[in-house]
C-alpha cells in the first residue's frame, strides 16, 4: 500500500503544481502555495481513505479470526480449514483479493 499512497500523493501535488502554474503562479522552482497544497493534500486523503478502509475491514478480521484466545477455538478453526476442500480456499482468496484491489 505504500507505493500506491506514494503514486496517489504525487499524483495530488502534480496536479497542485499544474493547477499553480495555469493560475499565473511561479512553479519553475516546483513551489505551490499553501492553498494548493491543502487542496492536494484533502484530495489525497479523499481518495486513499476508502482503500485504507477495505485494508483495515480485512486486518481486523485476520486479527480476529488468526489471534483467538482460546485454545479450543484455535483447534475448531483448524480443524475447520483443513476440512474445506482447496479449491474453495483458493476461491475466497480471490474474492478477497477482488475486494481489496477493487475502488
């Protein structure tokens, strides 16, 4: 996720610098006002906060179900994942996967 907060923000500040220099402002030396930063920043955050939120949905539950307490609920949930044939492990991986990539 880094790499994509990292293109995301880049992405804002390019568009803060273009928007600076269209305006009349002086950006030879890359510099932005603070209004145009603002700006770049809220968008950012705008646009990572829903990825960030699907990221955390899906750590909480792998916390949850991967950090249990009780021993005996440890054994039912390896029992239970060993019980389910691969292709079916293999199946919610994916959709996983979708869920995560996906906007």
């Amino acid at each position: 996720m880094a790499v994509e907060d990292a293109y995301a923000l880049y992405r804002a500040l390019a568009a803060a610098t273009s928007s600076a220099s269209s305006s009349g402002g002086s950006v030879s030396s890359g510099a932005v006002n603070n209004l145009d930063m603002s700006a770049a920043l809220l968008s950012y955050e705008k646009e990572r906060a829903p990825r960030v939120r699907k990221m955390h949905l899906l750590s909480n539950a792998a916390q949850a179900t991967g950090h249990m307490r009780l021993p005996v609920l440890n054994r039912v949930r390896d029992l239970a994942l060993r019980c389910v044939p691969s292709a079916v492990k293999g199946w919610v991986f994916d959709q996983v996967l979708r869920f995560t990539v996906s906007r």
